[in-house]
C-alpha cells in the first residue's frame, strides 16, 4: 500500500489532496503543528481515516522523525505561511516557514531515504509577480512582489537544486490561484463570498474591498490536488504550471457573486485603502499546456461555477 505525507493537511488544498490520496488507497497521515485550540475543521470528516503526527516546518528534527517513522513513498510539502499581506507584516517568519521550511523537509527526506521517497513543493503564481510576459509558463522569469513571493521562490529553486543535487524526485507545481468553500476568509474571493451570503441574509451591511483592477487566473482547490498527485506519477520528475488560462478581475468576481443572490453590487461594495498592498501583483494568467499534454491533467469547474458554488455553501453555512 503506498503512503502519503502531507504537511499542511489541515489547510484548503491539505483537505482535499487527503480525500483524493484516500479514494486511490493510500495510507494518509498529515503533520499538525501544536496550538492552545486545536482546530482541524477541514479534515475533521476524515478523522478516522487519517494519522496526524505533531511537528513543525520550522523544527528539522520533528520532521525528520516524523518522515523517518512514517516512511512514505511520497511527501507533500503544502505547508505554509500562505497570506501574502502577512508577509510584510512578519517577513522573517514567512521566510522561515515558507522558504527555510522547504529545505528542512527536503533535508528530512535526503536523511531517511533521498532515492526512495518522492516529494511535492508547492510553488505559487506569486513567484511571476510583475510579470515579465503573458501567459506564464514554466520558462517565464520570476519577479516576485511581496516577501511571500520571495520565499516562494526560495522553496522553488531549492527543490530544483536538491533534484539536481541528490538525484531525489522532487518536483514543483506551479500553481495559480485555486479556492473552493474551504479557502480561509481572508483570501479576497472567500472573503467576498462569504460577505455576500452574509448581506444577503441580514448579517452584515457591506463588502470592504481593496484593488478591484487585480486580476487574477482563479480555479477550482479540487481539480488543482489531481495535478498535485499525477505529478508524482511521471517517469521524471519536472515542474509544471497549473491553471485555468482564464484571467477575471477582482470587480468580475464581486459582481458574479452578488448577482448570483440578486443583488446590485455596486449599492453593497465599498473600496477602502485598508486593503491595498505595498507591491501589487497586477495581473496573473497562466499557460498549462504542458500540464495537459504530459499529465492530461483538465480543470473541470469553470470560475462562474466555483464562485456559485463558494456563495451557495457559505448561504448555508450562515443559515440560508
Ligand atoms: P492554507 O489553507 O493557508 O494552509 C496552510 C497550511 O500550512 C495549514 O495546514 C497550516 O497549519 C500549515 N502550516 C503553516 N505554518 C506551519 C508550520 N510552521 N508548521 C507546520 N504547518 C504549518 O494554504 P492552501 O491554500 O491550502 O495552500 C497550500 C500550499 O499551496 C501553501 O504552501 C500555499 O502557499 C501554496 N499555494 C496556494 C495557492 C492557492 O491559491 N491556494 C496557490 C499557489 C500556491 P495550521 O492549520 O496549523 O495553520
Ligand atoms: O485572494 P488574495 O489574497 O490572493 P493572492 O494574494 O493572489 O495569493 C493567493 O494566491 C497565490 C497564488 O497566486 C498563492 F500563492 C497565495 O498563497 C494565495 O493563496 O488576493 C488576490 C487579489 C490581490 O491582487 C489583492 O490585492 O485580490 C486583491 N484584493 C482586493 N481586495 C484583495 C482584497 N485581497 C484580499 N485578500 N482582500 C481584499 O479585501
């Protein structure tokens, strides 16, 4: 039976890369890192299905214990600190977690078993940044825009090195923006979902937004955990780009969102200065056209459907 390990399991993509390994009949287990209020809300339905382990991106000897007891026969690293606006905010902490935590779970790795255990980076479209062409794709140069950004691309180019190192499987997806009803409420379409389904039931009088020119190539968390795992099912290991190659702006999204509920969203949005950023990511469309020739991989939830989809679950989830 093939074993998988998962950091970041308790997150958005954790969640749903879990139900997915599980279906195929993989022995799952997860790190968990400790804290006063245990909350694992996302994975709390798989609870008897999984095995969580306590350790820590920024602790290299609880992750080397923890690969070394579980040897798995493949490593996801999707832990991270992921904010990008809390990245100006606690820059050495995001470079510790986000950048130094990948060589701590590659270094895990290259002491248990470097030749047997394969390993996931999550890359991010934030490593593009100001954007040197458009679309973007796996040769495009990066220019990251915040200390997130930075770090990704930290954990990127060491996840190369260590391949080209070590001879270790380990790859890089570069993934563009995926959410699903399990985003965190800060990340700007989970947040506008959720301020609509709480304006449409009395809840709440307005939707405060920031920049509504950024645009943005927005998918499904669902159909971006497949790319995840047909990633390390390939011969070789490389890096792919994973995205919809359809780029709406942050105004196309409120508005789909409102008039999904019937609603004018000009008469319940205002734009406040709170929510603007020092750099700014302005544009971000990818190509994953490699994704599709070599893994035949295929987004299946367009934008319209997943934002529908984010507004209806968190109606429910409010009481509508
Ligand atoms: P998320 O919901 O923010 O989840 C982050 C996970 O990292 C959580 O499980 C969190 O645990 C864990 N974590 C944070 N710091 C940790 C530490 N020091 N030690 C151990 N675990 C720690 O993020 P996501 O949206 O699922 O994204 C998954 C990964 O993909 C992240 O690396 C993100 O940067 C990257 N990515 C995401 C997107 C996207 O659009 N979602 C796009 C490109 C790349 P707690 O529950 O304890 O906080
Ligand atoms: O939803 P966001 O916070 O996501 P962002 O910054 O693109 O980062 C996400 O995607 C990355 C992949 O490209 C991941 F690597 C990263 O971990 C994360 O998952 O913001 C999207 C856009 C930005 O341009 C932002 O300025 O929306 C704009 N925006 C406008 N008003 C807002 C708001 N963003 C947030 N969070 N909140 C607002 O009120």
């Amino acid at each position: 039976m093939k074993s998988a390990l998962i950091t970041g399991i308790t997150g958005q993509d954790g969640s749903y890369l879990a139900e997915l390994l599980l279906d195929k009949g993989y022995a799952v287990h997860g790190v968990v890192r400790r804290s006063s209020t245990e909350s694992f809300e996302r994975v709390a339905h798989l609870a008897d299905r999984i095995t969580l382990h306590q350790a820590d991106l920024n602790d290299l000897a609880s992750l080397t214990t923890v690969v070394q007891e579980v040897h798995p026969s493949e490593v996801y690293n999707l832990a991270a600190q992921s904010f990008v606006p809390t990245s100006w905010k606690q820059p050495l902490l995001t470079s510790d977690i986000t950048a130094i935590g990948v060589t701590r779970v590659l270094e895990a790795i290259r002491l248990v078993d470097p030749k047997g255990i394969k390993f996931y980076q999550a890359s991010s479209s934030e490593m593009f940044g100001k954007v040197r062409e458009s679309p973007q794709n796996e040769s495009t140069p990066f220019h990251p825009r915040s200390p997130y950004g930075v770090a990704k691309v930290y954990g990127h180019f060491i996840t190369v090195n260590y391949r080209e190192s070590y001879g270790m499987y380990g790859v890089s997806g570069i993934l563009f923006n995926h959410e699903s009803p399990r985003r965190g409420k800060e990340f700007v379409p989970r947040k506008v979902t959720d301020a609509v389904a709480r304006i449409k039931l009395g809840l709440q009088k307005e939707l405060r937004i920031g920049n509504l020119e950024a645009r943005r190539d927005w998918g499904y968390a669902g159909d971006y955990v497949r790319a995840m795992w047909l990633m390390l099912q390939q011969e070789r290991p490389e890096d792919f780009v994973v995205a919809s190659g359809k780029m709406h702006t942050v105004r196309d999204l409120v508005r789909i969102a409102f008039d999904h509920v019937g609603l004018d969203w000009q008469k319940h949005t205002v734009q406040d200065p709170k929510f603007m950023r020092p750099a700014e990511v302005d544009l971000l469309l990818g190509d994953a056209s490699k994704a599709r020739r070599v893994l035949g991989w295929e987004p299946e939830v367009s934008f319209e459907q997943l934002i529908r989809m984010m507004v209806d679950a968190d109606l429910k989830r409010n009481g509508g």
